[in-house]
C-alpha cells in the first residue's frame, strides 16, 4: 500500500482510469461484434452502415489512446474488406 499522500492519491486515480478504460475497451468490442454480426446476416446495407457507426466508434478510442491508431486502422481495414466481399 501507498505511504505518502501524493502515492495514494495516484493509486486512487489509477483504479478509477483503470475502470474507465475497460468499460471503453469493452464497448469497442461491442460495436466490432455488431458488425461482424450484420456481415454474417448478410445484408450489404445494413452491415454497412453499423461499419460506419463503428469506424467512428473505433476512431474515438485510437484518439483517447484506449488502442494505438495502427491497430484501430487495421480493424477498420478488415472490417471495410469483409464488408465489400460481400458482393
């Protein structure tokens, strides 16, 4: 446990970012879930445009550094790549 109050307080602050960030985490694999849910119906449209919900989803969380920008572009990649395959 934490001594000083400057330790304690970051320790404080580390559970609480801690359980921000996996509830973000969690509502990103969500949103990927879905499309990956429409794609497997199979209706084109619909697919696409949850994509579009999620790829902005996906864009927030590379931004607030929840994952790095590279993996946030690959997902949005595979996803975009699944979606035209469709066809």
């Amino acid at each position: 446990m934490a001594n000083s109050l400057q330790a304690r307080k970051r320790a404080r602050q580390s559970v609480k970012r801690r359980e921000h960030n996996v509830s973000m985490r969690s509502e990103l694999r969500t949103a990927i879930k879905h499309v990956r849910k429409a794609i497997e119906s199979g209706d084109k449209q619909q697919a696409q445009a949850v994509f579009n919900q999620t790829a902005s989803t996906v864009d927030i969380m590379a931004d607030k550094d929840i994952i790095h920008k590279n993996k946030a572009a690959r997902q949005k990649s595979r996803l975009s790549a699944a979606i035209k395959a469709m066809a």
